[in-house]
C-alpha cells in the first residue's frame, strides 16, 4: 500500500487507500490532527465542537503549565505553535511527519517548553493501518504539570480525542472484556471507542506504552455525559496522564510519550487488541 502525501499552506495529508490523517500544523492555537480515517475512508474526529471549541480531532496538551492555561481558550491562555513546517520522512511501509511545537505562556512571548512531535501512519499486517504518537516534552524552564481535579469533569491533560458526535452506539472497551459509557481515572495499558458511523462499524483502539509516565494511564472518556451536551454522542478519551496529581519537570528534562492509535473497520476483540497491543509494546 502507498502511503501519498499532499500538502496545503497549513496541513499535511497523509493518504493510504480510503484511510489516513490530516495534521494541522498551521493552527495558531494547538496544532492537530483531523481527520483521523478508518482504512475504509470513515472520519472519527471532529473539530470545535459547540460544547467544547477547544476541542480539535486529536491533539496533545496539558490543562496547566506553571499555573497557565494551555487547554481551554478563554483569556488568558496560552497556545502551541509550529514556528516552521514540519518535516516529511517517507519510509517503504511508512511515513512521518516530524517537526518542533512551542509551547508558548499566555504573555504570547515565554516559551515555557519545546516539543519535538513526530506522527507516524504506519502499515501493519493484515492491511490495516497505525497513527503513532510520540512526544519529546522538554521544559525551557522549571516546570509544573497540572489538571483540574475531577469532580463533575477535570483530571484531563495529555493525548486527547473527540469523535463526530454521529458516531452513535459507541462503548468503550477495557482490557477486562467489560464495556463502559464513561471512565473515569482507570488505568489500563489499552482501550478501544467503537460504534457506528456512517452506516457501518467502526472503531479506535489506542495504546499506551509502558515506558510512559503514570503507565498505565489513567484514562478519562465517555461515550455520552452531560457535560458535553445533550445532543449527539461525546466520545472523547484522553490518556490522563495527570489524573492522580501535577508534575514537576526541571528545566532541560525531556518527557516522553509514546501512543499507538488503530483505526478499524470492523470489530476488534479483547485478544486481537491485546495480541497488537503486546506487538507494539515489546518491539
């Protein structure tokens, strides 16, 4: 399968078959990635959603930087921003594209930390198709980590997602076999958000590495809650790596994430998810 790459002043498509991903690395606010499609050419992502306008497909960032809010986007907050276009590595089975974020303070002057990002979509065996994610975090000052603590909403920072709001019957899978409408700080090497869109099945198993920190994540998701409206489905996940409390990072320390994301067509079972998940984890 070829893996073609198309550009436009702001975003990088990445395109094998019907699938593939958009990363918007132009966005003045948080670059990001949308769409995100199934092998079979099915969006899952969605951008500003009215519930949530800070929400946008995929993307990764922390709710507090030094106290300063680089989520949500009411004044004052800060923002991620590429300074220059990333690059595009092209391999026989897969592509990258690979570039420095600036995680910028609410002054819109302090660079409070830079990121070395490198999204990958990757071929796997049996035709499907892999995003890995990984994030090279590195505090130009000493740094403090920080969520808002659940209570009704809150503990989120890190990798996050919001599907299209017709993806409908969604439920979320755990390691256990155990469907869920919500989880809430549970932590588990891997999960899978599947349901139907567009008439057929489809669905999203993601990984976390178990060198990351607080591996295994936490995770904070939900098919549906009222805190994200009362129409349409939520499905938002979020690898919470900050759910149990802040972290502090000094200066000139790199933080590293590693994240696979499956895109998938028909349903995946716990074994199948966990045979990938082991693949990955251990190469």
């Amino acid at each position: 399968m070829t893996i073609r790459v198309e550009r436009t002043d702001d975003a990088i498509t990445l395109r094998a078959g019907a699938g593939g991903l958009s990363y918007v690395h132009g966005h003045r606010r948080k670059p990001h990635v949308h769409p995100l499609v199934t092998p079979a050419g099915r969006v899952l992502t969605t951008v500003a959603p009215p519930d949530h306008p800070w929400h946008r497909g995929l993307w990764f960032a922390v709710k507090l930087v030094n106290g300063q809010n680089l989520w949500e986007e009411s004044p004052p907050y800060g923002v991620l921003r590429h300074r220059t276009e990333p690059l595009v590595l092209a391999g026989s089975t897969s592509t990258a594209i690979v570039g420095t974020v600036e995680w910028i303070g609410d002054d819109r002057e302090t660079v409070l930390a830079r990121e070395e990002r490198r999204i990958t979509l990757r071929e796997v065996i049996g035709g499907g198709l892999a995003v890995d994610v990984e994030v090279e975090l590195v505090p130009q000052i000493r740094l403090e980590l920080d969520r808002t603590p659940f209570t009704t909403w809150g503990g989120y920072g890190g990798l996050a997602l919001r599907g299209r709001p017709d993806w409908t019957d969604t439920r979320l899978l755990t390691p256990d076999g155990a469907h869920h409408d919500r989880l809430l700080g549970v932590p588990a090497p891997w999960i899978d958000l599947s349901g139907t869109v567009d008439g057929g099945p489809a669905g999203l198993a993601w990984f976390d590495h178990p060198d990351n920190p607080s591996a295994p994540v936490p995770w904070y998701a939900s098919t549906r809650a009222a805190t994200y409206g009362e129409d349409g489905w939520a499905n938002f996940v979020n690898a919470a790596f900050l759910w149990d409390g802040p972290l502090t990072v000094r200066a000139g320390l790199p933080l590293r994430f590693r994240y696979r994301l499956v895109p998938h067509d028909e349903p995946w079972s716990v074994a199948r998810i966990e045979a990938a998940h082991r693949e990955w984890a251990t190469a």
